[in-house]
C-alpha cells in the first residue's frame, strides 16, 4: 500500500490528539525528571534549582553498579523464563476450540486485574513455612519438614514472572493465532517429529515476535519495586526499589531522579542494541 | 509390490462422516486424482493417508504393510499443501534441504541433492533466496522440489495448483505428470478441477458426500460416467428420460435404434453434447425446437427444447448447423452415444 505524503497542515490533525498526550503525561514529566537530576538536595527543605552533577557522581558507585546490574539480571531472566513458559502455552492454546480459548484469555485477563501488593502477599503466604506449599508436600510425604521459600532469588523470581505471564500470553497470542498451522505439519510430512517440528519451524518463523515479547517484558520487569521488596532479601532489591527509597523514604528527589534517568538510558541502550541485533539477523 | 491399498477407510468428526468406507488400490508408478466438489472429503482422504488425520475406522497400507498408526514423520513422503507451506525463515535452498537436514544427512550431500532438485526445476541458482522474492509459480516448483527431496514412495498433493492463474496452472499440470512419469513415482492429487484430473491421471476417483462415485482412467469416465453425478461433473452432458417399449429404449415416443432396456424400465440417458447430431425432423429423430444458438467461433452451441426439456448441442465450424431460432429439427440419437445411467 502506497502512503500519500501530507500536503496540508490539515493533514497532521489526527495526531495531534496522541501528540498532545504524548507531550502532556511524558515529555513534560520526563524533561522534569531530567532537570530535577542535576538539582541540589536542600536537607531542610526540598530541592533547590542548580546545575551540579553531584548526584551523578554518587551514582557511580560500586554498590549502585551492583544495584544496576542485579536489577538488570533479574529483569533479563524474569523476561525469558515468562516467554519460555509462555511460548508452548499459547501454541497450545491457539489450538485449542475457540470456546476454551475464551475462558483461558478470560482468566489470564483476570489475573492482570490483580495488583502487586495482592500477588506479592498471595506468594509470600503459597510461599511461607507456616501455611506454604510446602505443608502440602508433607502431607504427600515428598518432604520430611514444612520450609519457608520466601525472602529468596526463586520466590522474587516466581511472583514477578506469574505477574508477567499474562501480558506475555497476550502479546504472543495474534502472531501465534496467524502463524500458518500447515507450516506444523508440513515440517511433519518432511521428517519432523511434533517437537522437532516445534523448535525448527515455529520458533524460528516467530522470531522477531518473541525478540520484541523478551524487550517488552524486560522493560515490564524493570519497573517492578514491590515484588522483590516483600518476596525477596535486600540484596535481591532493584534499583527501582532504592529510587523509591531515594525519592519517598529519603526525601533526596534528585537523586532519585539521577537514577531514573540513568535507569532509563540504560534500558533504552539495551533495546536499541536487541533491535539492532534482530536486524543483522534477518538480512 | 503392491502400492497404496484402503481399506473401508471411515473418517468421522463428532457426528458427522467426512469419508464413508472408502476402498481404493492405487498400483506402484500410478497417477490418481481425487476429484470431487468442495466437502466431498477428498482432502481428508489425502490427509489420512499422509497421517495428519487418523482414520475412525478402516485400514491403509503401502508397499503391503500397514501404516495405519504410524505417525506422519516416519511414513517417508512427500506432501504439497494448498497454502504450499513454505518455511518463511529459509532461503529457497534451506527449504528444500529441510527433509534432508532433519534425517541427519550431511551438508555437502546435502547441498548436491538440492543443485540436483534446483536443476530440476528449473530453478538453478535460486538457492539463496529467501522464499518471499519468488513468484507463485516458482514457489509452487519449490514445494514440489522440498517434498521430492528424499525420493519419497508417495507423492501426495492437495489442491496444488490452485493459487496459480488459468495460464501458468495449465502449463503446471503437464509439468508435473510429466516430472511424475519420469520419477515413476506414485502420486495422489486432490483436485475440485476436472480439466486438472483429465490431464495428469491415470486414474480418476470421483468423490461426492464421503463416497467413491466412480474410479477408472479419464476417457472410460468421460465416455461411460457410472450414474448421473459423474457424467454431471465431468464435462457438460445431456440427461434425457428414457422408457422402454417393447425392450428397445424410446425418447419422446420415439425408438433409439439398436439400444435395449428391460421392458418397462425407465432409464436416464447421457448424450455428451459433441454427440447430439441434428437432421430434418421426422423418421426416426426426436422432435425439437431451437432456442438459441451461441457461435464461439470455435465452438456453436446449439440451445434445444425436446419435449419440454433442453438439450444443446456442440458442433464444430466444419459441420455447423444451418439451423435458426424457432425452427423444428430432428436430434438422431444412436445407442453408442447414449450412456445408460443407474438409476
């Protein structure tokens, strides 16, 4: 399909709707953030209006690298262990009569309308010594002693990917809807057994959409703060976490807003980077 | 050897039944065509002898062995979709090397075997391309070439030509029964297009409603359709009611000479259009009307009313009739262009 060029001022007028917003809720705030960054800390009030990089320099710490790098670790994983699971489930489900197909969207929906602090006390509890799953495999006898599995790296890990699961289910499902079911089963006709037929044909086709699903999901990932607060230790906290801290607890805005930004422009140079990488690969 | 065998092969799906007890011998080195209107269940057919559907009941066996069970990727054949199912993330090489990549064999047989195909197809040099830069006919010649890669036994194909425009499918259709004559290959092609079965078959098998109407070479089902679906859907024809007088078959009244029908029966004569010749009326020729008559240039067709029912009959430019609208004729029908159907 050929696009004419605009030729009228006229023409832009239905973006400008989306323009406005886009201006309004993030560059507005955002540009805000950014100049808040390279203000002072007054200790008795608030802030005070300046250009110093004070607080950058605080930032470039050992602690804070670690900071950073867990957080993006967490995130990395977080992203490919949900589209692991999310790949072979939405393949089936696509499968599935259209009815069933329903009431499986319905309940992933449903659990998105669920909030952290609802999912991250639900595991703490499932998670627990005192009234755990693990009560459960006593009573089956595959364990001896009930166990607390939570604060730990699996229990951040499992809450923050069942709260990713759904919005990965959601964003593979129309690519995998589209996806020609005859490719399946010509591989099969070819050799293939179902699992070979999988791993050559459907996960190499969807490609591009599982590397777009993994940077969407990371990013998701990235902002949680609550989750690895109440299923984790503080070594298992995210940077997101201390900015909350910085920026609410501490009362220190722009700090907090230094490692926003920083946050930010890392996130962005690791996309950019992904992107460039599914690019080489498709030439 | 023998080939390909069902037997009383059933297909249902919840309560309703796709294939009805089909029996079929499809001899080593032969060409069939399974032709049929849309939802005749020729495709699930095919579908069950590739394996990608399980039979309800019924047996199939190849080469003498029963398959019935055996899964898809271990029967050894070659398949062409409708949609030709190409690997979008291959190139045109990689796709035909798939069959061969996934049994293991290694790359340089492996790139030899696809110089060979490529050259077959007349395709060489074509092998880095990625799928989406070709054209539907060469797309087609790539399915083809994937699916021939392992030299399978059976060569099954489901509506492969249909994508293509009427030119570049009539051309296809010989390639292919000749690619296939030349392999000696066993080869079933589902097809809705009787021009398409005409061309490539040895042996036709008409479907309708999840049954075999009739399975014989093209020419014996053209020439002797087994009832009235058949001669219908294979080419144009002229069914006329026919009773018998005295043990000789009588249209209208009047007797066909030399063409015998047990006393008192009713038939349903079919009378292929080439084979309406028209004279004066009178003597022994059914009484008939024109109505219309449509020159091609080619062909003239012409449109008659015979006692209420119409008959056209096709003549060439040499033997065109001098006949006009509204003028009284005569059809002279004989018992070896009429076709006896069973009622």
């Amino acid at each position: 399909m050929r696009r004419e060029a605009p030729r009228h001022p006229l023409d832009y007028l239905p973006i400008a709707f989306p323009g406005l917003m886009l201006v309004v809720f993030f560059v507005v705030p955002f540009g805000t953030m950014i100049a808040v960054s390279f203000f002072r800390r007054d200790p008795a009030g608030f802030y005070a209006p300046d250009f110093v990089f004070d607080n950058y320099a605080r930032f470039l710490s050992l602690f804070f690298a670690n900071v950073l790098g867990f957080s993006l670790f967490l995130a990395m994983t977080v992203a490919i262990v949900s589209v692991a699971l999310a790949l072979p489930f939405t393949h089936m489900l696509a499968r599935l009569p259209r009815k069933a197909q329903v009431v499986w969207l319905v309940a992933l929906l449903s659990v998105l309308s669920l909030s952290e602090v609802i999912i991250g006390f639900a595991w703490s509890t499932l998670l627990s010594r005192t009234a755990g799953i693990t009560n459960l495999f006593v009573w089956l006898g595959i364990m001896e002693q009930a166990q607390a599995l939570t604060p730990s790296f699996g229990a951040v890990l499992t809450g923050m990917v069942y709260q990713a699961f759904p919005y990965t289910v959601l964003v593979l499902y129309p690519a995998i809807v589209r996806l020609d079911p005859t490719l399946t089963e010509a591989a099969r006709t070819l050799g293939a057994s179902p699992l070979k037929a999988f791993f050559t044909v459907v996960v190499p086709a969807l490609r591009n959409t599982l590397v777009a699903t993994v940077v969407m999901v990371f990013i998701f990932a990235l902002g949680s703060y609550l989750l690895p607060q109440l299923l984790g230790r503080p070594q298992h906290w995210t940077l997101s976490v201390l900015i909350t801290d910085q920026a609410i607890y501490q009362s220190n805005m722009p700090f907090a807003a230094a490692m926003a930004v920083f946050l930010v422009l890392v996130t962005l140079g690791l996309v950019a980077m992904t992107v460039l990488i599914g690019r080489k690969g498709e030439a | 050897m023998s080939g390909l065998a069902l037997q009383n092969v059933v297909k249902e799906f919840g309560s309703f039944t796709a294939v009805k007890g089909v029996d079929l011998e499809v001899p080593n080195g032969t060409f069939v065509c399974l032709l049929g209107p849309s939802g005749c269940g020729k495709t699930t057919l095919l579908r069950m002898i590739a394996g990608l559907d399980l039979p309800t009941r019924g047996a199939i066996r190849l080469g003498g062995e029963d398959i019935t069970a055996v899964p898809t990727h271990k029967r050894n054949l070659g398949m062409v979709f409708q949609s030709l199912a190409l690997f979008p993330h291959l190139t045109v090489g990689e796709n035909i090397a798939y069959p061969l990549r996934i049994r293991g064999i290694d790359k340089a047989a492996q790139a030899r075997r696809v110089e060979e195909l490529l050259a077959m197809i007349h395709l060489k040099g074509y092998a880095d391309r990625p799928v989406s830069k070709l054209s539907g006919g060469q797309r087609q010649r790539v399915a083809i070439a994937r699916a021939l890669a392992i030299s399978p036994k059976l060569f099954l194909l489901d509506e492969p030509l249909s994508a293509l425009d009427a030119k570049l499918r009539e051309a296809m259709q010989v390639e292919l029964r000749q690619l296939q004559q030349s392999l000696g290959i066993t080869t079933i092609v589902v097809t809705h297009d009787q021009r398409e079965a005409m061309t490539m078959a040895d042996t036709v098998v008409v479907m309708q409603a999840g049954e075999i109407r009739q399975a014989a070479s093209p020419i014996e089902i053209y020439r002797r359709p087994a009832d009235s679906f058949v001669a219908d859907f294979i080419g144009q024809t002229n069914l006329i009611e026919a009773e018998a007088t005295g043990g000789v078959a009588s249209v209208l009244g009047v007797a066909v000479p030399g063409l015998t029908l047990p006393a008192g029966g009713k038939a349903l004569l079919s009378v292929r259009p080439e084979d309406v010749h028209l004279t004066a009326p009178g003597g022994s020729a059914v009484p008939a009307t024109v109505t219309f008559v449509r020159d091609l240039g080619g062909t003239i067709e012409t449109f008659l009313d015979a006692g209420g029912r119409q008959v056209v009959a096709v003549s060439t430019p040499r033997e065109r009739p001098e006949v006009s609208v509204g003028q009284a004729v005569g059809i002279q029908l004989t018992a070896e262009d009429c076709v006896v159907l069973k009622s």
